[in-house]
C-alpha cells in the first residue's frame, strides 16, 4: 500500500486540495473490494476399512503373537490389511487385544520407514467381555480410516466466502412445536381418559399399522377419536414424540429402564422399525442380573434377535448364570412359562463361555 505525503497537492475542478484532504476525499468515495479467502489445501486420498471378526469368544485361545489378518484392501493406490491379535501382540500384553495397520505394497515410499501402524494395548479383553453393548452377536468390527498424501506440492486457491451462513435444519423442532401446539390437529387418539390431538397426515406418513388405520375403517366412519386400548398415556406421548421428530423425546421426568420396553412393545405394534432398534440397544446396553430374563421374554415375543442374542452373552460371563437362578425373575418364568424357560437354559448352555 503507497503512503501519501501532507506537502503535495493537487488540482480539482479549479480548486487546489491539500494531501490530507485529498486522503479524507478518497476514503469517502473509494470502492470496496470484495473480500477473498486465500485457501492451502493438502492434496490427499481418504478412505476406511471395516473388519468384521465374528465369533469373537472362538477366537480367543489362538496365543501371543498370532493374528488373523483382514482381506487386502486398496486405498490412495496402495494395498493394505488389517492385523487382529485377539490374545495380545505378545505375552506381556496378553491381558489386551492388540490392532494393526500393515502397508502390503512393497518398495512403497513414505514418510517413515515403518510398514506397520497400531496399538498394541487396543482394548484390554475384560472391559470388552463384560460389555453386551461392546459385544453384540459375539462380533466385533473393527474400522479403519486412512489418509495418503498425494506427491507434489499444496494446492492453492482464491474462493469467495458464502454471503450469508446457513442455518442449521429445524424440521425437527419444527414438528415438535406442531405436536405441542396442537394447531390444525385433525383427529385425537385417547389413552386412558387422556387425550392427544395429532395430525392424519403425519401419523400415515411414519407408521403403516396407522396408515392402514386411517385410510381404511376410520375412513369409512368418520370417527374423530380413536381410543388405544392396553398402553399407557406416556409410552403414547414418547411414540408420538418419535413419529414427528425422529427422535426420542428426553427422558427427565419418568424412569427410562421401565418406559424402553413398553416403548418397544410399541413402536413393534405400529411397525415403528427404526424406533424398536433404537429401544433394542438401549436395552442391550442395559443387561443386569435383574432384567436379563425380562428382557430375554420381550426379544423373544418381539422377534428382536440382537436383543436376545445379548442376553445370553451376558448369561455366558462367568458365574453369571448361577446368579440369574436365584432371582424372583427366574422363579416366575418357570411358573409361568417352563417351555420357555427351557428354552432360555439350553439355549445359555450352548453359547461358548468367555
């Protein structure tokens, strides 16, 4: 940028400015410039790598120092794999699953003079076989994200900045508002005396069993009110908080652990799929001695087998078993239901024990 001096003048329109004149004049009718972001970007090639290890508890016993190696992959045009070690890189840590990143390309060129990234202390095994949400199916996958920097220099640009900064969605919150306000609601479900307000369109929108509802027989009688027999009003108001925003509704005022498995119970009955997956994990991440044959008889009637399947991985820890006989549970699944209960037993017996 040029500096002016104060002693030089010049001629305008018959009349002579003085330097700092001038300067004030310029400043008032100068343009503005547009404003550029100068960006530096490494040129790069990303990717990832998912490593399925089924049967996890079959694996173990392989020794220190052996691993399974994933198939090959190829990413930024180099092949790679992925070591396993489910009994430790070596024998002092045997205590920890041990992962590792292995460059296969031979004569590769790097920025180090290793061909093999990972951890040797990845995640110590008692922490993962304790852990049903950890260990669901008796699988565990392990993924892998790679960056390659790409040979030759930066790239550099000039780009303009957005005008204006996008606001986040509110869809969402939009519909929430919608539920709660009550406004243009077109017809009212009741549930045990109390009543909920809701709009056709978005209810035959998000559930079929409700759609077939609505379009069909209440169609048909032009009924305004529809009464929801053996359900309680909270478990309703959670399912219709789910049904506008996609989203469990917050859980501040009534106990999670006995409201999820109703919830189940009803997102299966209005073929709310993605609502009954996210209660079954929830439940899945809540196993204990207590619950795990009340859980196990709900997967069961629900057909929600990574439900059940977590239950008797759970039952699979030591000692586990010996202590879910001696709860109340237990007692009433075998008055109430001894086919079931065997079905429970057997089916604990042949899952391998970790």
């Amino acid at each position: 940028m040029g500096r002016r001096c104060g002693g030089v003048g010049r001629a305008t329109g018959g009349r002579l400015f003085s330097g700092k004149e001038a300067y004030i004049s310029d400043i008032f009718h100068m343009e503005t410039a547009p404003n550029l972001v100068s960006t530096c970007t490494a040129p790069v090639f990303r990717g990832q790598h998912s490593f399925v290890v089924s049967d996890y508890s079959l694996n173990m016993g392989l020794g220190p120092g052996e691993f399974i190696r994933s198939k090959m992959f190829n990413i930024g045009g180099f092949d790679w794999s992925i070591r396993y070690y489910p009994d430790g890189v070596n024998h002092r840590c045997r205590r920890y699953i041990a992962v590792f990143l292995e460059l296969m390309t031979q004569g590769a060129k790097e920025a180090s003079t290793s061909q093999i990234y990972g951890w040797e202390k990845f995640i110590e095994r008692t922490t993962l076989d304790a852990s049903p949400a950890l260990l669901l199916l008796d699988r565990i996958t392990i993924v892998c994200d790679i960056i390659v920097l790409k040979d030759g220099p930066l790239v550099s640009g000039v780009v303009l900045p957005p005008p204006t900064k996008v606001p986040p969605s509110a869809l969402s919150s939009d519909f929430e508002k919608l539920l709660e306000s009550k406004e243009g609601a077109d017809i009212t479900f009741v549930v045990k005396g109390e009543s909920f307000p809701v709009h056709k369109v978005v209810l035959i929108a998000r559930s079929p069993i409700l759609k077939a509802l609505l379009c069909g027989s209440m169609t048909e009688s032009g009924a305004s009110h529809i009464t929801v027999e053996e359900m309680e009003p909270v478990v309703f108001k959670a399912l219709l908080h789910f049904i506008y925003t996609d989203s469990l509704m917050p859980f501040d005022n009534c106990d999670e652990d006995k409201l999820v498995p109703h919830l189940l119970r009803a997102a299966d009955r209005y073929g709310m799929e993605r609502l009954k997956a996210i209660c079954e994990v929830k439940l899945c991440m809540n196993i204990d001695v207590e619950r795990v044959i009340t859980i196990f008889v709900l997967a069961d009637q629900h057909q929600c087998n990574m439900l059940k399947r977590a239950c008797l991985n759970f039952l699979a820890t030591p000692n586990t078993l010996e202590k879910v006989i001696k709860t109340p549970e237990y007692d009433e699944l075998k008055n109430l239901d001894p086919s079931m209960l065997l079905e429970f037993l057997e089916t604990a017996c042949v899952v391998p024990k970790v």
